[in-house]
C-alpha cells in the first residue's frame, strides 16, 4: 500500500506545489493574524493563536484563532479534488489506482501537509505583526506547543472530513466549500454546545474534531495532545472509510 | 492466454442496459478492433475494463487475474473518450503528473520519449487548453504509452486527427505491438484505418457483442468480386444476370462474384455491345463487412 500511495503522493505534490490556491491560502493564513491583531484590542500576541479557556459557544474573538486554517485547508482541498473530476484526470488516477482508498489516503495527507505549512503561516504572520506592534508574547512555552501539536494532530481528522465532502460532492467545489465552513467552524458542535455547556456532558464534545480543537488552547497539555490524536486518528478512519466507500460505489467517469 | 476476458459482463444506468451479458476475448499480442454504432456501448465496455464504472453484474479479467489487480493495472495505457488533463497545467506538466501516477522511475525521460514518439516535443511548455483537438489527441495517445503499457486501451484515438496525425499514430501501434508485443484495444469510427492494423475484430450492437471474429477468418468471409462500370449498367446487369450466378448492382457499377469467370467479363460485355469504362477485382472491406453484420442482425432480432 505505501509503494502505491507513494506514486500518488508524488503526483498530488508536484501539482500541490503548482497550484496558485496553494500559495494564495499560505498568504491569507499570513494575512489574518495580522489582520485580526491589527483590529482586536489585544494585549498579547498569542491570542490570536488560541484561548487560554475553552469556550465552547464562541463569542466575539472566539473564532479568531489558528482553528481558521481548517477552513482554508478544507477551501484548498475542495478545489484539489473537484478539479481532479472536472478536468477528467481522475479516470487516469483511478486506472491506475484500482484499491480507491488510496485516493483518499493521498489527499488526505496533503491536506494535512497543507495544513501545517498554514500553522506555520499564521504563526510568522502573528509574530512578524506582534513585533511590528509591539504587543507582549508571553507565554508558557509548552502550552503553545501541545497547543499547535494538537492543532496539526487534529488536521488529519479535518482534512479527511474534507476528502470525504468532495469525494461525494465531486466537481461541485461549492458543496464541499460550504462544507469547509459548517465543520471548519464547528457550528454543529457550537450548536451542541450551548444545549450542554456549564453541564457535566460537556467534556463529551472532544470526542468531536472541532471540540479537540477547541479544547486544544495555549494552557493545553501533552494529554490535550494525546486526546486530539486519538480523536483525530479516529475520525480521519471513519471518514476515509466513508470516501473509500462511495468511491467504491459510484461510477467515476 | 487472453489479455481481456470478460464473462456476462453487464452494466445498466437507471435499470437501462448499456452493456449486456457481455463476453469478450481479448487475446495477447493481438490488435482488436472494437466496433459499433454510437450508443452501442462500447465506451461503457473499455471504462468498466478500467475500473471507471462498476459493473452491475459479471467479470472482468486481465491477463487471467481479477481486474482489480494493481500489478496489471499499473501497466495499461489508457485513453477514453478525450485526454484528461489540467486545461490550466501545461502538456509537460500533465504528463509528469500521469507519469508519477504511473510510478515510473525516470519520469522526465519517459515524457520526452513519447512526445518525440507522436512529434510534439514542441508543445511540451505549452498550457493543455491551448492546444488544438489534434494536438489533444495525439497527446492523449502519448500519455497513454508513458510507462511502456503492457496493455493499451484506446477509444477513438483518431478522432480529429489529421493525415499525417493518424499516420503517426498508427505506426507507433503497430510498431508497439509488433517489437513489444502490446496488445492493443481501439474502437474506432474511421473503419479504413482499423483495417489497416486490427488482428481481431469484436462487432458491439445495442450492449451486445455480436460477434468476435480474427482478421483472418474475416478476410475469408470476405468474398472478391469484380466491379465493373459500364456506359449502360442496367442493360449490363440484365446481361450478366444471365451469365453469372451472383451479380449485384452496386453503387455506381455493378459487381461480379465469380472470380473463374473474371477474365471473361469484359469480352462478355463488349460482344453485347456494352462499353466497360472501369474494370478492377476488389474486396469485400470492414466497413462493409460491418454493415452486413448489422443488417443480419438487425433482421435477426426484426424475425424474432
């Protein structure tokens, strides 16, 4: 399996590395830290990286935090695959690759890759605008990194979500960039959150991507890290279960 | 050992049958000219071959193993229907990309090889929607031999090409397959150009395989005839009925089954004061062969 998701690999990276979207959402991951900081009253810096609390029912600079690139990652992904149907290349794809998982497997994985090069974006855009306006980056150190750690870990479970969306939807990229939004910013379990916040089920709402995500803030732990993996391992199973699924079921061409 | 062996192999789109009880034989090393009407199902055939359809019902198999297996499907070339390309990406990069996709060790030659192969090095920096139908076909042909295929399935490679163009690629099939061994599945329209290359033939009709049939048992079915033009044809036929067994009217002349007799129809007609302004043997070609297959059947299912 890795020798044939290896040749997939390297086609979805050497046109990965063409794409302008690419590029584009690598400067707005940049562009919105700076943006938001320039326009927030913030003290810190690293606020607009993550809270130090959880809140589950955003408010505010709720949403202003590194969990954005999500969305954009889940917005590249949506143009990758629903090219990939509607210039046709994917007959050579899947001619080639009979085991469908394969597929999946690959995009997801540049979703991932992409999804760091972002984190690693949005965090030059913080800093670079921080210094520029002289905010205050203190911070625990660890809390920062189990924080980005368990953004990237949960990358994976988003970016096969977004697989998933687009490998139903497929040339129409308009569904699986709305898509991008309703799970990239966890309105589902925003939704679930104010029926359950303040009570004891609370907690249960990291079993979902966007839940991790927030718990994952600037005071997290390798727990909260280890938490996100799992979570994230898991979802990103079901969901390429799913695709691998529907790409089994349906006619490709 | 068949290269393609399919076993009632079906496909239905909506409870509408494309592709019916399908058994195709495919053999190694063979050219097998895949033929049919619009709509008869041939493109449904070659893309459930290739594992872009899912079959409703029945097998398909390569080289005697499940279709499925990634050994044999990693060493067929394709081209169905039209290239499929990033219209944005340029022809190079197009390629680079299959060729990856393809695992080949060395991609960037192997680009270059067969793009010298179908004469288009030139348009390697070219974006793939600039270029023309012919050029897009010519490329897809190229993409389709990245990799050194071991099987190659082509739908309508020919289609919109130019002369030289289905010059071009005809020769590099043949030459594949006679120097590699390729076997090679083409459906084409342009029945003249088949004929030049196909070993085998399959006639497709309404999702049914008609019939299968090697060109050399064809080339016997097809029967010579002498075809002459006359300055009075219908006083020619009358003259000839009474001499020959099968004599048939025939576009603009008239045709003679009965090779013994040949020699003697020019003297036949002059001694009746018929002028022969035209006289050649000729032979029952594909696309006429094909017509009557379709004739026959179509009576077939007309009688039930």
């Amino acid at each position: 399996m890795v020798k044939r998701v290896r040749s997939l690999l390297s086609l979805d990276f050497y046109r990965l590395l063409r794409t302008p979207i690419f590029y584009f959402m690598l400067l707005v991951s940049a562009a919105v830290p700076t943006l938001i900081l320039l326009s927030g009253n913030f003290e810190n810096a690293w606020e607009v990286v993550s809270q130090t609390a959880s809140p589950f029912a955003a408010s505010g600079g709720g949403y202003a935090s590194i969990s954005m690139i999500f969305i954009f990652a889940g917005i590249l992904l949506s143009f990758f695959i629903s090219h990939d149907f509607k210039s046709g290349f994917v007959k050579n794809i899947f001619t080639v690759h009979a085991k469908k998982q394969d597929y999946a497997v690959s995009k997801t994985v540049i979703g991932v890759f992409s999804s760091a090069c972002m984190i690693v974006m949005y965090l030059i855009g913080t800093v670079v605008t921080g210094l520029i306006t002289g905010k205050s980056f203190e911070v625990s150190i660890i809390g920062l990194l189990c924080c980005v750690l368990s953004k990237l870990a949960l990358s994976v479970g988003f970016s096969a979500l977004f697989t998933m969306i687009n490998v139903f939807f497929r040339r129409q990229f308009g569904f699986g960039i709305a898509g991008a939004f309703v799970f990239g910013t966890g309105m589902l379990v925003m939704t679930a959150a104010a029926g359950l916040a303040g009570t004891a089920m609370e907690p249960l709402l990291q079993i979902f991507l966007y839940g991790s995500a927030v718990t994952a803030n600037l005071s997290a732990n390798v727990l909260d890290v280890f938490t996100s993996l799992v979570c994230s391992l898991a979802w990103a199973g079901v969901y390429t279960g799913v695709s691998n699924f529907i790409l089994k079921h349906r006619d490709i061409a | 050992m068949n290269a393609i062996e399919t076993h009632g192999l079906s496909k239905s789109y909506r409870k509408i049958p494309a592709v019916q009880n399908l058994d195709l034989h495919v053999p190694e090393g063979s050219i097998y000219g895949f033929i049919g009407e619009n709509g008869s199902g041939k493109s449904t055939t070659e893309k459930l071959i290739c594992g872009l359809l899912v079959p409703t019902e029945g097998e398909i198999r390569l080289y005697d193993k499940p279709y499925t297996d990634t050994e044999i499907r990693s060493r067929l070339g394709v081209l169905i229907e039209n290239p499929a390309y990033f219209p944005n990406s340029t022809v190079y990069q197009n390629m680079m990309m299959q060729a990856m996709n393809l695992d080949v060790k060395k991609p960037h030659n192997d680009v270059r090889r067969v793009l010298e192969l179908v004469n288009l090095t030139s348009v390697a920096g070219r974006k793939f929607k600039e270029c023309s139908l012919g050029m897009k076909q010519r490329i897809g042909v190229a993409q389709s031999l990245l990799g050194n295929p071991r099987l190659l399935i082509l739908d309508e490679p020919i289609n919109g090409l130019d002369a030289d163009g289905m010059r071009i690629v005809r020769e590099t099939l043949v030459d594949l397959n006679r120097k590699y061994g390729v076997t090679i599945l083409i459906s084409s329209h342009i029945l003249g150009e088949l004929s030049k290359i196909a070993t085998h033939y399959g006639i497709i009709r309404q999702g049914t395989l008609v019939r299968e049939v090697p060109a050399s048992a064809m080339s016997e079915e097809c029967r010579n005839f002498v075809f002459v033009k006359t300055n009075n044809n219908p006083r020619a036929l009358q003259a000839l009925r009474g001499k020959y067994a099968q004599v048939e009217p025939n576009a603009d002349g008239i045709r003679i089954y009965n090779e013994e007799e040949s020699a003697n129809v020019s003297g036949f007609l002059f001694e009746n004061g018929i002028a022969v302004s035209e006289i050649s043997f000729q032979k029952v070609g594909l696309e006429e062969y094909y017509l009557q297959t379709m004739t026959e059947r179509k009576e077939v299912n007309k009688n039930g």
